[in-house]
C-alpha cells in the first residue's frame, strides 16, 4: 500500500483496502473529486488518474513532487533542516536525541520550526510547507482565515518511516499516469472523460475543520452531479457519514435510498480531542453500481 506523509484531514488511510476491494474492477479512467493527500487514487490500478481538490497548497504541493527529481527533492528538504537546525534522526544513530516525555523532540526543534513557519508565511514555496508539515504537530496542513500556516511544531521529524513513506508516495506520484487539477467539484470538466468517479466531500454534519465551509446547498449540488452521472451509466462510489456525534444527515439519508448503501467500520475515537462521545459516527459508502 502506498501511504502519504501528509495527514490530511479526512485521510482514508485506515480504510484504504476496504474502500478499493469495493470499487469496481478494471478501472480505466479514475477520477477522484475531493483528492486530499491522494492515497485513495494512488493505490487503484487504472490507466488514467485525475487527482482534484479545491484546496490550491495541496495540489501545489503534489504538483511539486511530480514534476521535480526525487534527489532534488530530499537534497532541498536536507537543505532546509540544516538551515534551521532541525533534528534529523534518520542519519543519527540511535539515542543521540534525548526524547523528552510527552514532548518527543519538540524541544529541540520549535525555534527553527517558528522560524521557518514564519519564512513560509512570508515567502511560500511547496518545499518549505512539505518540511512543515514533517516537523509540524500529527503532520497537519492548516491554514488560518488569512491564508497563514498556523500548525504548531510537532513531536517527531523526518524519520527513518517518514522517509520511506515520502520516497513511495513521491515515486508513485512520477510513475503513474495522473493528471492534478484544482476545480470546485461543480465544474464539468471533471466529469467529461472518467467512467469511475469517488467524491470523499467535506462532511456536513462534522465538526472538522476541513468541513466548516461546506452548507447545505454544496451538499444539495453535489447530489444533482452525482445523479447526473448515474443517468449517463457511469459508476460512482461517495464516501460520507449518515450519523456523527449525535447528529443526522437527512438529506443524505433521503437521498441516497435509491443506491447502495454500505456500512464502514472505523474507529473516530482519537479524531477530534474536542468531541464529545455523543453517539456512534455511521460511516457508509454509497456506490451506484
């Protein structure tokens, strides 16, 4: 399995081999809608892949890793640690960091980590963000209101798994034919050239933050584009949440009778600090086929 060293928020790693062993066989042209990280796509066989996502960083980010050597890629993020004194456990051996309890090697590296935070804020590039986030808390990629990079640093570096995870995900991102597209999921050329479509849409009854901006009418216009492919024959699968912490999606649950539904067993206990144990999250995936 390919994984991504991006914790995106709403990543389907967990359930990646559940998802795909629901998918249909012989995929040609797989489109995957509200891409994030990527993984979904990345490890379905297909011929042609188009990742999309609205979100403008990620897409900038994996168009980086796509169109730049990998030795280019790990020479710049070596440059970057050394720049800002960051710990680099992967080419030390064993105990040169001590591990602070409940702190790891945050220590050693929020300095350099806010410096960079800053030069990043002031002078983007994809590099700087993908170093942020591999030195930041859980490897989240967040952005305040003003656009800012605001992810405290985190625990852990570039380790000897978050290397061998980057060099997979970076390689597969070269190797396969794929196409990277930054559209609002309404825009029909999405739509033109894929016979198999999977939307994993910011949640409407959940309280990520990833989810904040969607409403009820995205909601409403994502089920119009969803019906609209099914009347042309082609296959979708739509991976949301009927029930979360108390709540109801009722227009989901309306609509989505006239298709198959399928319940996801996965665990939310760890997904939001904040939550309160309200009531089971009834995650599904809804196929057409």
């Amino acid at each position: 399995m390919i994984m991504s060293p991006l914790n995106y928020s709403g990543n389907k790693s967990k359930i990646i081999k559940t998802l795909i062993n629901l998918f249909p066989k012989d995929i040609k042209n797989f489109v995957d809608v509200f891409c994030g990280s990527g993984i979904v796509g990345l490890n379905v066989e297909f011929e042609n892949l188009i990742l999309n996502d609205k979100e403008k960083h990620i897409i900038n980010l994996l168009k980086y890793f796509q169109n730049n050597s990998l030795d280019y890629i790990l020479s710049q993020i070596n440059q970057i640690i050394i720049k800002y004194k960051l710990t680099d456990s992967k080419s030390k051996p064993k105990g040169f960091y001590k591990i602070y309890k409940n702190e790891g090697l945050s220590r050693y590296n929020k300095e350099g980590f806010l410096k960079l935070r800053k030069s990043y804020n002031k002078s983007p590039s994809e590099i700087k963000l993908f170093v942020l986030i591999l030195f930041g808390f859980n490897y989240f990629i967040r952005f305040n209101s003003q656009g800012l990079f605001n992810v405290p640093v985190g625990k852990t570096d570039f380790s000897v798994s978050q290397y061998k995870k980057s060099v997979a995900f970076i390689q597969a991102l070269q190797n396969k034919n794929i196409k990277l597209l930054n559209l609002d999921f309404r825009y029909n050329k999405l739509y033109k050239n894929g016979d198999f479509f999977y939307f994993d849409p910011p949640y409407l009854i959940t309280e990520a933050t990833y989810n904040a901006s969607w409403n009820e009418k995205d909601e409403k216009d994502l089920y119009d584009i969803l019906d609209s492919i099914n009347s042309k024959n082609k296959k979708f699968a739509l991976s949301n949440v009927l029930e979360s912490n108390g709540k109801s999606n009722d227009f989901l649950k309306y609509w989505s009778k006239k298709y198959t539904i399928i319940p996801i067993d996965r665990q939310y206990t760890n997904a939001n600090y904040r939550r309160k144990n309200l009531g089971k999250t009834q995650e599904v995936l809804i196929i057409n086929y």
